[in-house]
C-alpha cells in the first residue's frame, strides 16, 4: 500500500509502513501528473498539414521556366509573401511543423505524414474556415474577398484503427461566392475543437494554439489510450 512509482519501497518495510510515509508518497504522485500520460503518448501521433486553400496561383508568363528548370538556388519568381498560395502554403507549413514538434517535447513519437498512414496511432486533421453573413461554415478561401480577419480552425482527432472518417463533408446545398470556399458540415462524432485566430496570425498564436492541440490530445488519450492501440 505504501509503495510508489517514484520511491518505490522508501516508505517502510511491509508491516511496518507509518500512514505518514504513505501521504507522503500520494502527494508526491499528485504532484507528477507525468504518470498519468504515460500511455497517452506511448500512442504514435501522426500531423498532416492543415486544409487551407486559396486563390489559383497566377499563370506562368511565355518567359517563365518551368519549376524544376530553374536555378534551385534562386528562389521562384512568384515567391512573394503576399501572394494567397505562398502564404497559404507557408502557414499551414509552419503549423504542421510546430504542432509535430511541440508534441514531441511533450514526449510524443510525432511525425508529419502526407503518404500511406499505418493501421494504428491517432491522426491530427484540421481546416481553415470562417463564417458567412449566415453564420454558416465556410471552407477558407485564402486570398478571396471576404473582409472577416479572423479564421475558424477546426482540428478533428482520427483514429487510424478508422481511417475513413471524414472531417468534414461539402453542404448538399451550396450558394458559390467569389469571397469563401464552400459550405461545410462538420463531423461532430470524432473529438473536435474549434480555434479562432487572426489571418495574419504571430508565431506566438501558433505556438498558443499547437500547445492546446497537444493538451486536448493528451486528455482524450489518457482515457483512451487502448482504443488507439488495438
């Protein structure tokens, strides 16, 4: 009764273990809730890049090589950060970079994946939306002419033992509109939360949400830990 992960047999000899020794120890476990997500991040976490489209990239002029004919040392002409795609792309990089790396140092085997995932472990998804004048969910149109500086990211936990379900599923009805992508209907039977933040967002804001991505993640494996590993 009075042994413990952290001091093991210190507390006394069986028969002859004061209560006081075994407070002790129960503190001390209180105090280290390590233990407690022990099994949640023996769980591999694999991160796929945020769904953020945006506007088509202008065309290539006649003048223009093809990507992989230019200098690989010069960057391309078109990388200009306040073009929608390079900073579409940039951002949903530097997400999915920060999200894998920040469970990482919560002791996590975390990598992105954009290939053939494995049978079992947890998958992070999420996608960029905003809200139209309905209040309906709207897949991010990045570079569209909404005039809303905020997104909605919504970030689904996927267990790989189901691979097929969706995060989201296109709206039977659509009304097109040159300002967001379409309607969306998001899948409220997989552990889902939402995030505000702005379109522009700072390191710190990423770093701020990826932090509670990991937290979310860590609660529901410590749960559920087996039902990720069967």
């Amino acid at each position: 009764m009075g042994n413990s992960w952290r001091t093991d047999t210190d507390v006394g000899l069986p028969g002859n273990v004061p209560f006081t020794d075994v407070l002790r120890n129960i503190d001390a476990d209180a105090a280290a809730p390590q233990a407690a997500g022990a099994s949640a991040t023996a769980v591999p976490v694999f991160v796929s890049d945020f769904e953020l489209p945006s506007v088509p990239p202008p065309p290539a002029s006649a003048g223009t090589p093809a990507p992989n004919q230019q200098n690989p040392k010069t960057p391309p002409a078109s990388e200009d950060a306040n073009v929608p795609y390079i900073q579409a792309r940039r951002l949903t990089n530097f997400f999915a970079a920060t999200l894998a790396e920040t469970l990482k140092k919560s002791g996590y085997n975390a990598r992105r994946t954009r290939g053939q995932l494995p049978s079992q472990g947890a998958l992070l998804r999420g996608v960029f939306t905003e809200p139209d004048e309905k209040n309906r969910i709207r897949r991010e149109l990045l570079g569209g002419t909404s005039v809303n500086p905020r997104f909605f990211l919504y970030v689904g936990i996927f267990n790989l033992a189901r691979p097929d379900q969706p995060l989201y599923q296109l709206a039977p009805e659509q009304s097109p509109s040159s300002q967001f992508g379409p309607i969306v209907t998001l899948n409220t039977y997989i552990p889902l939360a939402k995030y505000e933040l702005d379109k522009d967002p700072s390191e710190e804001d990423v770093r701020k949400i990826c932090a509670q991505i990991v937290a979310s993640l860590t609660a529901l494996l410590a749960a559920n830990a087996a039902a990720f590993s069967d």
